[in-house]
C-alpha cells in the first residue's frame, strides 16, 4: 500500500493524524490531553468534568467504490486487542476527503467485534451509509464513557430502513 505524500511510513501518517484530531477537539472546546508514549491502547485522552474519554485515533486513505475501508486492529507491535476497558471512542480521519467520524468503541467492540468498517464522506452518498450519524459527531466527546457504552448499536438512516423494508420488485 502506498501512503501519501510527506509520510514515508504509517507511524509518521498516524503521528500526524494525532496532530489534527486533537486540534480539531481542542478548536471546539475540548481538554486534550495525551498520554505520554505509546504503551497505552488509547492515543489521546478528553476530561470532562473530571472524568476522562479514551480515544484511538485512526486514518484511512483506501478508497473502495463510494466509501474508504478502515480497520480498527491495534498495531503489529502490540499483543493485546481493543477492549471496551481500554478504548471508549475511535477517531477516524478519512484523509482524501477531510472528513471524521467519531464512533463509540462499543460500536465495534459490542455484541460483534468488528475488525473493519466502510465509511462513506463520498458526496451524494452520505445517507446510505452505515456509519454516517457518527460523522463529524464532535457532541460525543461530551458525553462520559457510560453513555458511549449504550451506542452497541448502529442506527440505521431513514434511506437505509426504507431499503431494507422494501419488498423486491417482481420484475
């Protein structure tokens, strides 16, 4: 795979990414704060009324028809998976098209784990995608871990439950 320019490696594009997700949370009000190294399962933490929300911090640059494939895999580097005692929200930056979704950790780690979404900024297809109440839902870094926890379902958009209902045409 290749990555995009200035990046010579996924560390530094992942560095960078960090960078920009705790710009974008800290321009709209929010305490950042980062934890030092890389030991932790989280990238970037949030206080809120004294409580903290831990957030991992992914990219994706790989376009697949009208949306990007992510996957929510720690690195190589670390032995232990993502779990709801360490994570409570992930931060996706979908590079190409400057776009975030901030989707709560038991959203992936829930009921079924999910290793992989398709997430779908693609213009005009916004309301038929999955995942797309969670893009650009900076209101969520103000909620508490317990509220995020009570996301372990994905609501479907209005355009989805009229497909899904629709009875298939005979013809």
């Amino acid at each position: 795979m290749k990555l995009a320019e200035p990046f010579s490696t996924f560390k530094q594009r992942g560095e960078w990414v960090e960078l920009e997700f705790m710009a974008a949370a800290a321009s709209r009000g929010f305490h950042v704060l980062k934890p030092w190294g890389d030991s932790l399962a989280y990238d970037v933490g949030i206080e809120q009324n004294g409580g903290l929300l831990r957030v991992q911090v992914k990219s994706s640059t790989a376009r697949r028809g009208a949306g990007y494939s992510c996957n929510f895999v720690p690195s190589h580097h670390s032995k232990k998976d993502y779990s709801l005692d360490l994570v409570d929200l992930f931060a996706t930056y979908v590079i190409p098209e400057r776009v975030w979704y901030l989707i709560p950790a038991a959203v992936l780690l829930g009921d079924t784990r999910k290793f992989a979404l398709m997430l779908c900024p693609v213009s005009g297809r916004w309301n038929v995608c999955k995942y797309e109440e969670y893009r650009e839902a900076w209101a969520l870094l103000g909620k508490d871990r317990h509220e995020l926890i009570r996301h372990r379902k994905v609501r479907r958009t209005p355009a989805a439950k009229r497909r899904k209902n629709a009875a298939p045409d005979g013809g």
